[in-house]
C-alpha cells in the first residue's frame, strides 16, 4: 500500500507540474486518436504491476480503445530432467547400473519471464470532447465513461496460470497539456465473463487502477498564423503615425462598435453584402461595424484573422469587441462575430436569416458555434495601435467566404 501511494503521489505530482506550467494561450484541441503508455494495478502491492500500450481512436464523443499490458518478473527459465545410472555392470545373468540416477538442469533465456498479461477492447464516451467551453469550466479536463470486453492472466512462480475472459466497465480523466501531449487515469471494475454476479460497484478487490501519458494525433492545425504578417498594416483616414489608444478610449470604441451592431439586428443576410441596405454577409458586417470608426479590416474572416492581438478562448479571457472565428469544419476560418458578453455573440448568419444574437452553448446552434470555434482576436487593445490594411485589401467575390452551416434559427433574438 505504501508503495502504491507513492507511486500516486509522484505520478500526480509530475502531472500537477506540467499541467501550471504549460502554455495557456488556447484551449489545445484534442485530436480523433490518442496513443497511451500507462502502468496498472490493483490496490494490494501484492498484485502484479503491469505496463502496457493503448491505442484509441474518436469519432465525437464516442471512442474505441484497443490496449494491452504485460508484467514481467525474474522468470524461471530452467528446465530438469533425471538421466539414469550412468554406471553398468553385467554378469552371466544380468545387466545392472550403480552409482543412483542423475538429475540435471539447463538455464536458458536472460532471466525474465512475464508473470502476467492483460488484453481489453473498450468502447468509450466522452461527453464533453464536442464541448470546449465544458472542457474550459473543468480547467481542460475531459471526463470519459468505458465498457469493454478481454482477458487478465496472472503467472505466479510454482503456481498454474489463472488466465481468463473478463468484461470491464469504469471511469476516466484525460487532460490534454501541451495540445499533443495529455495525462489521464482512469479506475476499471474488471469482472469474470462466467460470473452470475450484476453489474455492481464490488469490493476495492476488483478494481485496477490506471495512470499513463498519451500522445494526440491526427488533430486539425489552426489555419491562422500565431503572429500577425508584417508589411501589410498601414494607416486608413488617420495619421500615418501610430495612435495608441488608452484604456478609456478603447472601452468608448467598444461601447460605440457593439451599439452600432445592436442596431443593425435583423438585418438580412446577403451573400457578398457589405451595407445594411442590401444585407451583410458575416464579414461584411464586421467591417461595415468596425469601419464606421474608423477601423479598417480585410473583406474576409480569414483575412481579418491575421490582424490584431491573440486571446484565449478560455472563459473570462475574452471581453466584449473581441472577434471570435469559426469554421464549418471546424479548422479553417469562414466565419466571424462580435463578442458581445456572457457568451452572447451578434454576427450576420446565414442559417440565422441575417444579424442576430447566439449565445454559445446555448441550444442547437449555440452548441455548433462552440464546437466550431478556431479562434478569437482583438482589434480594439488598450495601449496597441489600432489595425489598419491596405487601402485595396478586399477580395474578388468568388474569394468570399461561404454561408456557416448551424442549425437553422427560428427567428432573431
């Protein structure tokens, strides 16, 4: 018992140090597959330790898990046999031997046998994988439920093998550290398929403990690049010098932006619109709203999403006139709105008919925005010049962005 709780101890503390040193600059995406090397065992220390491979891979929130552990020992690789007299002596009658049997034995291998196995094929869920803003509130941890089907052969020395098939349910925690790179454990009720028992939390004797790092891949890259380019800011009606804004005038632009957003709710939706007398698009409405003081942006979201300061996606770190992007396969930008605050965000939707209010998370078309989420900007920063483009920086119509594909909207808000 001692040694397993220090072996805890360590292995938390190890995953408490990487998880407050990590960079915080986003909330990391965990990708549709995760690779695992993890240690197990039961509560006693003397069950075996068991050290194995896992490999998973996610469609949503649903995911199957293939693993595998072995336990080695010291092994005892030798084999005996007894030989017979190797002494004879015959008379006129008979053969005999003398001098007694022999026994001898043979070493072979290094020493290292394997003193038990384990094999299971789990189906997993993870409800809050399609959730960032869940996974946020929970300090980017990902809870997840299994059921799962294998078999545990435990080969204890002088002693016949006690293999046999099992089915397995339990609970998990997985946390992503560095986007790639997460933690996790987990507790498994391991159960004999030829038990009459039901489905009960048992004793502590049947439960395994799990603690591993996983390694993420196959994740979608964000198509925004982390620094805005260079040569392409310059100055649009104003000065040619920079004008550093004060904390006061930022929040006056701020107020300004989102009144004049609030006034242009209901407004249709036009593909390729930049005015509210024929309808915006959800770029256009941006930079018609931001344009009116004096802020010029590009005429595409993904255009827009190279200018201005980073924010984190995480809860409390975004502030209202920041720009939050989205895209319809969730990695490449085509979509922009206005945060507006408490989760709200107004932006000219086509699956909404026009400028309206979501609030993410928040129903159907809340949920799709949250889980469509790439990133957020800041165009209006306190003590940051403010972001200028080329005179010329729209783009060809063919180049707009396409309509977003949420749910359909019942009417505006």
């Amino acid at each position: 018992m001692k040694e397993t709780t220090a072996l805890s101890r360590r292995l938390f503390f190890l995953a408490g140090a990487l998880l407050f040193t990590a960079p915080r600059n986003t909330l990391p995406a965990q990708g549709p597959g995760l690779f695992d090397v993890f240690a197990a065992r039961k509560e006693s220390p003397s069950d075996p330790l068991f050290g194995g491979l896992a490999l998973t891979g996610y469609s949503g929130i649903f995911g199957l898990r293939l693993s595998g552990a072995l336990n080695f020992n010291n092994g005892d690789n030798s084999s005996a046999y007894t030989a017979p007299s190797p002494y004879t002596g015959c008379d006129r009658f008979r053969c005999r031997g003398y001098g007694g049997p022999r026994q001898y034995r043979y070493e072979s291998g290094l020493g290292i046998g394997v003193g038990g196995w384990s094999a299971d094929a789990d189906l997993l869920v993870a409800p809050l994988r399609a959730l960032p803003l869940a996974r946020s509130l929970l300090l980017g941890f990902s809870p997840y439920g299994f059921v799962g089907i294998g078999g545990i052969g435990v080969n204890p020395s002088n002693a016949p093998d006690t293999s046999r098939a099992t089915w397995s349910f339990g609970v998990g925690l997985h946390h992503d550290l560095l986007g790639w790179l997460g933690v996790g454990a987990e507790a498994r009720n391991r159960r004999s398929l030829h038990s009459d028992s039901a489905i009960a939390i048992g004793s502590r004797r049947n439960w395994e403990y799990r603690a591993g790092l996983s390694v993420s891949f196959g994740a979608h890259q964000n198509a925004v690049p982390s620094t805005p380019p260079r040569g392409i800011l310059m100055p649009v009606d104003r000065p040619e010098t920079d004008q550093l804004e004060t904390a006061e005038s930022a929040a006056r632009t701020t107020a300004r932006v989102l009144d004049l957003a609030e006034g242009y709710v209901e407004t249709p939706y036009s593909t390729g619109g930049t005015n509210p007398s024929i309808g915006f698009d959800a770029a256009g409405f941006v930079q018609y709203v931001f344009g009116r003081e004096g802020v010029a942006l590009p005429r595409t979201a993904h255009a827009i999403a190279e200018l201005g300061q980073e924010v984190s996606t995480r809860i409390g770190a975004l502030r209202p006139g920041d720009l939050l992007f989205f895209g319809n396969d969730g990695s490449s930008i085509d979509h922009v709105a206005i945060y507006a605050g408490h989760d709200r965000i107004v932006h000219s939707s086509a699956s909404g008919g026009g400028v309206r209010y979501d609030v993410l998370g928040e129903g159907p078309r809340g949920a799709w925005f949250a889980d469509h989420l790439v990133t957020a900007r800041r165009m209006l920063a306190e003590g940051r010049a403010r972001p200028r483009v080329h005179r010329d920086g729209s783009r060809e119509e063919g180049d707009l962005d396409p309509p977003d594909r949420a749910p359909r909207a019942g009417r505006s808000r």
